[in-house]
C-alpha cells in the first residue's frame, strides 16, 4: 500500500495536537533523571587484576558519582599512583585519590612498574580516613562505600569516629566465605569455606565492620568466582580505548591466564542489586578468618549466588560503550 506523503511541518502540528488531545508528556519529562548514587571505593589496586576491572566498571557508569578512590593494605602510596595515572589515562583526574595508612603486605605489587613510570606527586596523598569522615559529614546517609580491599581503612573509620560511620548509607564489601571456598564454582557438593583474603589479612578490622551497625551487604567467595574468557577478554581487549588499553596492558603485566572477577561483582550490586539477591544472615569472623554463619539477629545481608549472565551483560555493555579519553602529560 502506498504511504501518504506528509509535509515535515504539518506532520509535527499533527503530533504536537496529539500530545496535547491524549496528555502525552515527552519523556524527558515523564520524569528527572535517576540522582546519581554517590559512592567512593575503597581498594588494594595493583595486586590481584580484578581491582582494576572493579575500578574501570565504576569509571564507566554514568550513574555512580564516585567522589573518591582510597586506597589500602601494603604501599598505598604507590598503590595511589597507580590509581592516579589511571585517572589520567581516562581523563577522570577531577576524582579525588587518597591513600591509607601503609601496613605489611606479603602480596608482590604487580603492578609497581607501571605506577612507577607515573611521576611522583610533589606531596603524599592525602590520608583516607580523613576523607572518608570529610565526604560522610558532608553527604550523611547519601554515601555506599564499596570496599574491596582487606578493611584497614574501613575498620580506622569506625574506630576513630563510630557515629560518623553509621550515617553511611550502606557498605557494599567484597568478603568472606560462607559456604563455599577458592575454587569451588557450585558445581560439584560443597568442599569447605575458606579464609577469604581480605577478611584473613586484617581480622580486627574486618570485626568492626560487621559491628558497625552500618548496613552491610557482602559478596563472598560464593557468588563472586566470575571467570573473565577469553572471548569476552579479547572483546573488551580490541576495543583500543585509553581504558581498555590500560586493562590490557596491566592483564599482560599481571601474567596469570583468566581473572576471577571478584571485586566487580561488588560493584555491578551496587548498580543493579538483582544481579545477586542477598539474603539475610549473621555471620561472625573467627581468629582465622573465616566468616562463620551464627544464630542471632542478622548483621548483614549476603549473595550466596550470582546471576553471571546478567552481570556480563551489565559490565561488558559499560565497558564497551565508555568513552573516556585522557590526554595525560605528567
């Protein structure tokens, strides 16, 4: 059948007398646009390589207000360069970067050569737990702290000011074990918890975060083992964007074959929370580390499974359609 030519002008009076007839609304004004959820993350970048794809998937989310990375466990400071050339890399230099108090870190910095090669700043970065208590004054309530790194800083914060750290609006961590262990990916029978890495290397501090009467939401082990393939590796690899480019070179330096995506997965919760349903439990950290399920009110709520395919689809579309661009001269 043939359509009927209608003139450009007449055919907007047309829709505009329509909108107005039926109440139609545009829908830039059906409704404001989301508030962007404000967070700051807190992380031992340089180590273990899924620090750097966590951080680049807060990068890409046009819907996180990051308002400073903090850094934590080993050389901070250096762990801050990293992170500082990152940002210039990717034209992001505006977030804030702090570091925490420097502890003994038995894990080789992978990663040292690289923030090496980034001048050094004239002063140390400012210290973390400062600004942590600083951005929660001012924003009180308002805040989701993503930590994903052994909990120095977090357990400093509510050490040194409790009341302050209660008005976060919640503590999104990477931590612990419940049910089930390093390398147990839920397909066979249960083969035992372990002692996660970030709970185990600093078990005080880690014991105030579960105390703190902030609320907690915690991925495990049990719900955080995401296998980065090398399909989707090569996808994210080909793009030659400064942040992909970056990924790539740090993967290389990093020289193990496939990431777990431990720490993204914290990440991707605090964009999309039905990305892992959480359930609520009490857990206690033992002497050793290792997060215990107890009876008794719950102090947390915890994903015991993840849904890895819609987390892939939210993580490879950001990445992918990223368009930051640095123009770094330090």
């Amino acid at each position: 059948m043939a359509r009927r030519w209608v003139p450009a002008r007449r055919f907007s009076f047309l829709v505009a007398s329509l909108v107005a007839v039926l109440g139609v609304v545009a829908p830039a004004q059906v409704a404001p646009s989301v508030a962007r959820q404000k967070v700051i993350v807190d992380t031992d970048i340089g180590d273990d390589i899924d620090d750097l794809f966590a951080v680049a998937l807060a990068l890409s989310s046009p819907d996180l207000e990051l308002l400073g990375i903090t850094t934590a466990w080993g050389d901070t400071q250096l762990r801050a360069r990293l992170v500082d050339r990152l940002l210039c890399e990717t034209g992001t230099q505006n977030i804030p970067i702090l570091a925490g108090v420097p502890t003994e870190s038995h894990a080789p910095l992978g990663h040292r050569r690289w923030a090496e090669r980034f001048p050094k700043p004239e002063k140390p970065y400012p210290p973390a737990v400062d600004f942590l208590l600083e951005q929660i004054r001012r924003y009180p309530n308002q805040i989701t702290l993503l930590a994903i790194a052994p909990f120095t800083n977090v357990g400093g914060l509510i050490e040194r000011d409790p009341e302050t750290a209660r008005k976060l609006k919640r503590i999104v961590i990477m931590g612990g074990s419940v049910y089930r262990g390093y390398n147990d990916y839920s397909y066979t029978p249960n083969h035992h918890p372990d002692a996660e890495y970030n709970i185990a290397s600093d078990v005080a501090s880690a014991r105030l975060v579960f105390r703190a009467g902030v609320p907690l939401y915690v991925m495990p082990l049990d719900s955080t083992q995401i296998k980065l393939d090398e399909v989707r590796r090569q996808i994210i690899f080909q793009q030659s964007t400064p942040l992909t480019d970056a990924l790539t070179l740090l993967y290389h330096q990093w020289g193990q074959p496939t990431p777990t995506l431990f720490d993204p997965v914290a990440v991707a919760f605090a964009i999309s929370p039905e990305i892992c349903p959480t359930t609520k439990m009490r857990l206690e950290i033992d002497d050793k580390g290792f997060t215990r399920p107890a009876p008794g009110a719950f102090n947390a709520e915890v994903c015991l499974n993840s849904k890895s395919d819609d987390f892939f689809q939210l993580y490879m579309t950001r990445i992918l359609t990223q368009k930051l661009v640095g123009h770094c001269s330090r």
